[in-house]
C-alpha cells in the first residue's frame, strides 16, 4: 500500500467501506470519491485481501488451524462452487469447460460461534477427506454429515464420534437428532458473498475468497472492534 498513488486518507475511506460486512458497493465508493475507476478499485480491494488479510489467515495456519475437540461438534459437507453467468446472459467463454470445483467444509458449531475450514478438493474421494479431516478436525470432536460413502463408517477408528443423517429418508435423524443443517445455511451464504465479488471464476480466486471467509469468522468477528477492527491489526502487523 505504501506505494500506491491513492492518499491515506482514500485507503482510509475504502478500508471502512471494505469493512462493512466485506460487500464492496463500487458505484457507491465511485460516488463518494474514494477512486476514479472500478477497475481502481478492484485492485484495492485484491491489495487489502492478499496483503493483509490473506497473511492473516496464513499466519494462523502456520500455528496449526484446527476446529472441534472433546464435547464440540463439527459438521461436515461438500459442496460444487461453479462460476455464473450473470443474469444467465453472454457467451460461454473458456472458464465454462472448466470442471466444477468441489469445495470441502469442516464447520465448527458452538453456541454463538460458526468456525469454518473450507478447502478446495479435486475429489472427494475417502483417501482426500480423510486426510483433511485429520489434519483439521481435533481427535475427540462430535461430527456430523450425510451418509457420503467418503467417511462413512471410518471416523470412529481416528478417534471421533460421528453422527450421520440419511437426506434420502429426513433431514434430521429421529434417533440422534444429528443434522447437516448449520452447513447448508452456511453454503448459501458464502456462495452470495463470493458470486457477489466474482470470485469463483478460477481456482485461483476461489481460494483467495474461502480464505477471506476463514479471516472473517476466525479472525473478524472475534475482534472486540469487529471487522475494521481486526483490519486494522492485520494493517499494522503485516504492512
């Protein structure tokens, strides 16, 4: 940032629009002044994520990003991340014969808090999950999922308790009660969010916003000052 062309007060500006709930509104910021362009924008808005928020993230990997433990729960899905057409206009260019991008979430559930671990998978196949799902999910946590032939009837052998629905017969178990519901909810919004931006048109971009995700809900939300708050931590420990 210290050697972009924009005055501090500007990156001031954009960093507390950047903030409001991440959901930049371009012709709104164009309005006020903030940058001449949207395309000006877009590469502030790339400098903020991978300059601040990206290293935040990488940081706290580096430490060990793990979810669950004895008496949590963490719900387990998979979820196929395509890019769209907006308003289902224009020609399909070559983003179109790409293969959908499958996207692995590990969701940590407590009673006012959703920690999300969302890594994107060439396949979901039992040798990739449950390598995942041992690197991030700590040994002793409750989990629950669909019946995917992936982990099915493997978890109890690393040391988890699982619980699993069958969405072929409820949506909720009438014997335990375990759902999927939390993550399904949760898919919906991040895949708002990051159609919203445009994120999802490679796979290189889809990596930058399901990290931004993790940075929002581990990071973010948890600062007593909220989101401007953590981005201005993140600002003076990693610029």
């Amino acid at each position: 940032m210290y050697k972009s062309r924009k005055s501090l007060a500007r990156w001031l500006m954009f960093i507390y629009r950047f903030s409001q709930g991440l959901q930049l509104r371009q012709l709104d910021m164009l309005v006020d002044g903030i940058a001449g362009s949207s395309r000006t924008l877009t590469k502030m808005a790339h400098t903020v994520r991978k300059q601040v928020c990206m290293k935040a993230v990488s940081c706290l990997k580096s430490k060990g990003m793990k979810v669950g433990g004895r008496h949590h729960f963490v719900v387990l899905d998979e979820s196929k991340f395509s890019h769209k057409r907006k308003y289902n206009r224009g020609r399909f260019g070559n983003s179109w014969r790409r293969k959908r991008q499958w996207v692995f979430g590990m969701l940590e559930v407590g009673i006012t808090t959703r920690r999300p671990i969302l890594k994107l998978v060439k396949t979901r196949s039992r040798r990739v999950l449950l390598r995942v799902i041992r690197r991030h999910v700590k040994r002793g946590s409750y989990i629950m999922s669909d019946e995917w032939r992936a982990y099915r009837g493997q978890l109890s052998q690393y040391g988890y308790q699982h619980f699993s629905v069958c969405h072929k017969d409820n949506f909720v178990d009438a014997r335990t009660g375990s759902h999927t519901q939390h993550i399904e909810r949760a898919w919906q919004t991040y895949k708002v969010d990051i159609w919203r931006h445009r994120g999802n048109r490679t796979s290189r971009l889809l990596k930058y916003h399901l990290r931004l995700i993790e940075w929002r809900y581990w990071l973010g939300n948890k600062h007593p000052e909220g989101l401007l708050g953590r981005l201005i931590h993140d600002l003076k420990k990693f610029q």
